[in-house]
C-alpha cells in the first residue's frame, strides 16, 4: 500500500516538472493557461447563479392582477383608477354630458369601466372577466348582504342574496345582451349599489361563449312589453330561476354610496361590446 502511494506521488511530481519545464520559460503560455483557468470558473460560478434564479418562484401575474383589482373603489377619483391600471383605452361622454365612461384594459384576460362624474370622481365601476382562469374575487364587506363574488367560478344560484336582489336581464339579438342581479343601496351595503352577472363584452374579442349562454332569455321578451326585464328574482318562473341559476358569473360592479345602477347604467352593466369590438 505505501509503495502505490509512493508511485502515485512520484507520477505527480513527474508531471508537474514537466508542465513547469513546459512553461517556465514562456510566461505568455503561463497567462493564457490562467486566463483559461479563470474564465472556466467565472463560467461554472454564472451558471451556478442562473441557476438558483431560475430556480426561485415567480410571482404569478395573476395575484398581481388581483391585488391591483382589490385596491379599487367607486368614490376614488379617475387618477386613482389610472395609477392602478394605466390609461383608459376608450373614453366616451354620452349627449347628456352629466358622466364619462372611461374603458381600461390592463391586460387582455380583463376589462374595467368605470363611471366619472363632472369632477373625474368614480360614482360606479365594473370589471369584466375575458378568460376562465382568471377569476379575481370581490368581497364588499363580511355580512350576510355582501356578496362574495369570483368571476369565473360564481354562478347565480351559489349567491344567498338573490332572494333579495333584482334580475336585470336583456337579450339583445344584434345588440347588447346581459343578465345581472342588482342589490339596491342600503344600509349593509353601506348604501351601494352591487352588481353580478354576465354580459356578452368578450364575444366581441374571444370565442367566448357568454351570448349563447344568455340565449334563454329571448323568450321572456315574448312574455313582456318591454325589452328588458327587471324583476325580483322570486317572480321569476321556476324554469326561468334554473335556467339563470346555472349561469357562470364575469361581471361584477358596484356603485359610490347612495347611488344606483339605473343612474350609471342605465341598460347594460359595464364594459359594452359595441364599444370595445375590434
């Protein structure tokens, strides 16, 4: 055993005479030999770095989406809206003058549409959701009358407060078509207006099958006058209750207290596909 390790030292020791013969003489070798030697390490060290960045999660867009959803509020002016979600892509001003439409699109899984006054403050907004994996959640307050809604992932009959809300519906044919429950102002509402539905916004953009999901309502426009229903939602027929209760919600808006939808919106609900359509 101690004449291996004899060996094994004079092999080295062989070796390196012969590498320090080889490049005693010939300090250019000597540089080129350590400048290799250093780039190979700063090499293995960068891609060790890489490495555990790559390595480290990445926070999902969605959850920063979702926060920047959750910091809005009718009541804040059009600058706070801008701050979070950049300039509006339309703005229109209908002929009575007396509010602004302003139409954002932070990114195309989503919509916002918010309702400005004279003196740029918010007095509603809506966010409308494009896609089924994004599925922000709105939660005025903890209560028993404020709903907690996701886009996406909330139907009509998962809400207890329908019982006490209004059925806003349209079937628009060529226009507009929407169905929403509205709850009035109030004081568990801290008198604001809500609002969860669906409107008919991505089929303008998506191959989104909203429209034909709100297709049943067109009967109820043989039953009525008018061409639009709004109705509590007990004076629905049952047929009628289970056809919406099954509707997956993608809007949902609230008003500035003592405010209500009627004023802001007076048909559809948020975002217009006649506005945003390419």
């Amino acid at each position: 055993m101690a004449s291996d390790d004899r060996e094994r030292q004079r092999r080295r020791s062989s070796l390196a005479e012969r590498f320090d013969r080889l490049t005693g003489r010939n300090l250019l070798l000597k540089v080129v030999l350590l400048t290799a030697g250093l780039v190979t390490a700063i090499s293995t060290l960068t891609t060790a770095v890489v490495s555990v960045v790559e390595w480290r999660p990445k926070k999902d867009w969605r959850s920063v989406e979702y926060a920047k959803l959750g910091r809005l509020r009718a009541g804040h002016t059009l600058e706070s809206f801008r701050a979070v979600l950049g300039a509006p892509l339309y703005r229109r001003t209908p002929k009575s003058g007396a509010l602004t439409y302003s139409t954002f699109s932070p990114r195309p899984e989503y919509w916002v549409d918010v309702v400005t006054d004279s003196d740029d403050v918010s007095v509603a907004f809506a966010v409308t959701s494009c896609e089924a994996d994004f599925r922000p959640t709105f939660t005025f307050r903890d209560g028993p009358a404020n709903p907690r809604v996701t886009l996406r992932a909330t139907r009509f009959q998962d809400m207890e407060e329908r019982s006490s809300a209004d059925v806003k519906a349209l079937q628009g044919m060529t226009s507009s078509s929407y169905a929403f429950h509205v709850i009035g102002s109030s004081n568990p509402t801290s008198y604001r207006s809500l609002a969860w539905g669906v409107n008919d916004t991505c089929a303008a953009w998506t191959e989104d099958q909203t429209e034909d999901a709100l297709e049943p309502w067109a009967e109820w426009h043989i039953r009525t006058e008018d061409s639009e229903v709004i109705r509590p939602w007990s004076e629905l027929a049952p047929s009628d209750q289970e056809r919406l209760g099954r509707v997956v919600v993608n809007t949902y808006a609230e008003t500035a207290p003592f405010t209500e939808f009627s004023k802001v919106y007076p048909e559809q609900i948020g975002v217009d596909r006649i506005t945003v359509r390419p």
